[in-house]
C-alpha cells in the first residue's frame, strides 16, 4: 500500500476501454497540483494506457498493484 | 494551467512541438467503425497528437444532426454475434467519445465538400461536432503524414 494521502478516488471497474483513463484525466483536470488519485480499473488497456498517458502528460505514477481482476492506480497530478 | 504555443496547442499544458498529426479519412457509417475511429480520435488526443477527421459518404451521413445518436448498423463481418458483443459492452458512444476528444486537444471534424453536395445537406444538417467543410485538396495540406481510411 502507498503511504501517498488519496485525495480522490475512482471506481472505474467494469468500463470499457477508454474510459477509465477518460475519467482519470477529467479527475487530474479538475484537481489542484499535489493531489493523489486512486483509479480501479478492471480495462486490460488501463494497464498501459494510464502509465502512458500519466508519462505523456508528466504526472507521477506513484503505485500499480494488480489485484483479482483489476488494478489499482496511484497517481500524483504534479503541475 | 493554459500554454499557448505558435499552432495554438497545448489546453492542458502538455509539452508540445514534437508531435504527430493523426490524419483520419471516416468514410464507413456503421457503428463499430465510427466507435473505432472515435476510440483512435480520443487516445491520439489524449497523447497530445492534433487530429483532423475527415468525413466523406456514410461517415459524414451519420453526423447528420438528427440521426447522429441513431442505430448506424454495424460492418457485414460482424454478425449477430458480433453486434450483440458490441453492444453489450456498455461503450461510450461514438459521438460523446469524439466529444472528449475535442475537449481534450487539437481536434478537427470536416466534412468532405464533395459528400455534402452529394447529400444536398448544408452545415445546419450536421452536428455540431463538426467544425466545417473541406475540400479534398484543404485536407492534404493539412494532411503531412499518413492517412488513415476507415
């Protein structure tokens, strides 16, 4: 588990491809820089898609954690 | 944070200049291919890639303001089967998808001039989704890498 405060947190399991990323930038969008956020995804996509796009975008990817049928996304907005 | 740069990118402050116009030619009107298309749009878009969407035939007809959120059918290679698997996965549709993508990043929808003659339809027949109208020529001076024709 991360020591990282989740600021907020999304649900995303059961989205179809792009979604969970599509609610992931909404969340970093709308969020103050500092803020973590905590994204389940149950998206095969989502494995590569957030890691990409948080590297694209110059955020942090604090944690991935696979878990039964989804994973866990970590991320810092960090400007 | 707003960065504006010389071509006017860069809404959500990505580092900009590098990269690749995604050049898309939508022809087919059918749902899945829309969906695809869509799906491509708004990853490109998301990567900080500008996209310009060119509609032509049954593409541009499915933009039609009033049938834009009906039933397009989908490929013949689909089947029932394949419809229903399409269907039940509870996708965001197309349009809302190009939608994002818009709001997300450098994204133009034109319709093909030649196809709105064809239709006799003016811009106040589509949706506002789409920017406005191109001929072929307008496209591929816009157009400086591949084209890709779904």
């Amino acid at each position: 588990m991360t020591t990282a405060e989740i600021t907020r947190s999304i649900d995303a399991r059961g989205m179809a491809c792009p979604g969970p990323l599509m609610t992931l930038i909404g969340a970093i969008r709308e969020g103050q820089v500092g803020d973590v956020i905590e994204v389940l995804s149950s998206d095969e996509g989502s494995k590569t898609d957030i890691p990409a796009w948080v590297a694209k975008a110059k955020h942090e990817l604090i944690e991935v954690t696979p878990d039964d049928g989804y994973s866990r996304f970590v991320i810092r907005k960090a400007r | 944070m707003l960065v504006v740069t010389a071509q006017g990118y860069g809404r959500q402050g990505y580092a900009m200049g590098t990269d690749d116009r995604l050049s898309l030619v939508l022809f087919s009107g059918t749902d899945d291919k829309l969906q695809a298309a869509a799906v491509l749009t708004v990853g490109a878009a998301a990567m900080a890639r500008p996209v310009d969407v060119f509609l032509q035939y049954w593409a541009l007809d499915a933009f039609r303001a009033d049938r834009i959120l009906k039933d397009h059918g989908v490929s013949p290679e689909a089947g029932p089967e394949g419809e229903r698997a399409m269907r039940d996965q509870g996708k965001t549709h197309w349009s809302e998808l190009f939608r994002q993508a818009k709001d997300l990043g450098q994204v133009r929808i034109q319709a093909c001039a030649d196809s709105m003659e064809m239709f006799h339809i003016t811009t106040d027949d589509l949706d506002p989704l789409v920017d406005g109208i191109w001929g072929v020529a307008s496209f591929f001076m816009e157009a400086d890498g591949p084209v890709t024709f779904i």
